[in-house]
C-alpha cells in the first residue's frame, strides 16, 4: 500500500503547477495517447518530474500527465501507463490513481487495447467494460490498509460504473459507434496467451483479456471513485484465427479507431 505522505507530495507537487483543478482523470492506453491531444490550455508534466511516480517505457505510451479543459470539464489525463509486465509494483501501477483521487478526481475513465475473446467482436470494436475477471493472482490493496485511502474490505460488486455505463451507451447510440459490452480479464503478460489459455478464459466468461486496467480499477474503487472502463479491442485473441499476434498490429489498429474513439469520450465526458 502507498505512504500516503508520498500521495500528498506528488499531489502538492502538481498543484503547486498549475491552478487547475481536475474532476475526472482518464489514463489513455497503448496507440489512444491522441485523445490527449483534444485538452484546451494543456499543462504537460513529464512522469519523471513528479515525486514517486515511476516511468513506462511501453511501446505507445508517452509518459506524461496532463492537465487541462475538455468539453467544458477540467481533466487530468494519463499519457501513458505503468503494466506489471514492466517490472512495477502494483504500488507503482496504481500510484497515479491515488494521486488523481488526492486531486479532487471523482470519475476515472480507464481505457486500454486488448484482445478479442468473443467471436462476435471484431478487431477495431470498441467495448464498454461491465465487469472484471483478475487472473493474475494479486490484488493492488494487499499490505496494510491506510483507512484514509478506503475501507480494508472494498465492495467489488459494481467496479465499472452503471451510471457512466449508461452515459457511454447512450452517446455511442447516437453516434452510430458500434459499443460492444462485456467482461475483461486481466493477463499478466507480457506473452500474449497461448490458445489453451484463451480457450479457459473464454470458459470463465471473459470476452476480452488485456494486461492492464484491473489494478487502477480495484484501487478507484477503493477510493471511492466512479469508473467507467472502455477497450479498444486490436486483435482477436490467440488461437480463434491462424495468425501471430504483433504489437505493431494493436498500435495501428488502435489508431484506425481514434476518432471514434475520441468523439465518444469526449461527449461522455460532456455529460457528467
């Protein structure tokens, strides 16, 4: 679990910054760092300059946060992300979630590029995430519970927000995006899944697996923040088509879906 002296300093550090003051974060996965692009008045700061934060060096990912307006709302936006394939800690991964909460940060929008595990999706879908399945046997809130972070035994019943659930769909509605709905599961990495591995995730119920998300969502929640989880799903999981899988593919095929992508955030962002 973080010092939470260490959560006030980078806290302190970013608002000694700039004088926004942000109420929703969004942390931008591999290949969708572009939305960021959309801030008005954007403050940058680079990762490495802000106390304790740790540095991805992920392939797609940018490593700075950054601060400004969008739709009316101010915003504090995660270029880049920190994976536990890196050699993080989940302390580390989780970090810059506690410091948004610190911010004044009520709704988190996590978005990631993950793989396909139902045969109705197609690669360049976008899916609202409902639920989770975590497969990789550890929880960002092992260790001491610091109770001014949230409770010692989180409610997990609803991670992914219904109500921003409900904003999501109806703006993807009305723009005519195809939103698929379903359960993500977390994958370690940083090897894509065998397709054995595939078969018995799809068998648990997952519809999608990706390496990130889950830890950010569980520590939100338990910082009594609203999430809502959006993937943009690259690639079908291995073994359901004959082909390798590349990480070149998931960057360029994220890219072919960033304006659907960016209009539907930005109008759910609008409306909370």
């Amino acid at each position: 679990m973080h010092k939470y002296q260490e959560i006030l300093e980078a806290r302190d550090f970013i608002m000694n910054k700039t004088a926004h003051r942000p109420t929703i974060g969004m942390i931008l996965g591999s290949g969708l760092g572009s939305l960021a692009e959309e801030i008005v008045s954007p403050f940058k700061i680079p990762y490495h300059e802000i106390p304790h934060f740790a540095k991805s060096e992920a392939v797609g990912h940018a490593n700075e946060l950054v601060i400004g307006e969008l739709k009316g709302k101010t915003v504090v936006v995660m270029k880049g992300r920190f994976h536990y394939y890196e050699g993080f800690t989940l302390d580390e991964v989780t970090f810059p979630v506690r410091v948004m909460k610190a911010l004044g940060v009520e709704n988190l929008i996590i978005t990631n590029a993950c793989g396909a595990i139902n045969t109705s999706f197609n690669p360049g879908d976008l899916m609202l995430i409902t639920d989770h399945i975590n497969l990789v046997g550890t929880n960002p809130l092992i260790g001491p519970n610091h109770d001014k972070l949230g409770t010692r035994f989180p409610d997990v019943s609803e991670v992914y927000h219904q109500g921003l659930r409900h904003i999501a769909s109806t703006v993807a509605k009305e723009q005519n995006i195809t939103l698929q709905q379903g359960v993500y599961a977390w994958w370690s990495g940083p090897t894509y899944e065998t397709p054995a591995e595939i078969r018995m995730i799809r068998t648990l119920g997952a519809d999608a697996v990706g390496m990130s998300t889950v830890p950010e969502a569980i520590v939100a929640v338990h910082g009594s923040m609203k999430v809502l989880g959006i993937s943009c799903l690259t690639n079908m999981a291995c073994g359901i088509l004959d082909q390798p899988l590349s990480h070149d593919e998931v960057i360029e095929v994220a890219a072919t879906v960033r304006e659907k992508f960016i209009k539907l955030v930005k109008e759910s962002i609008a409306r909370m």
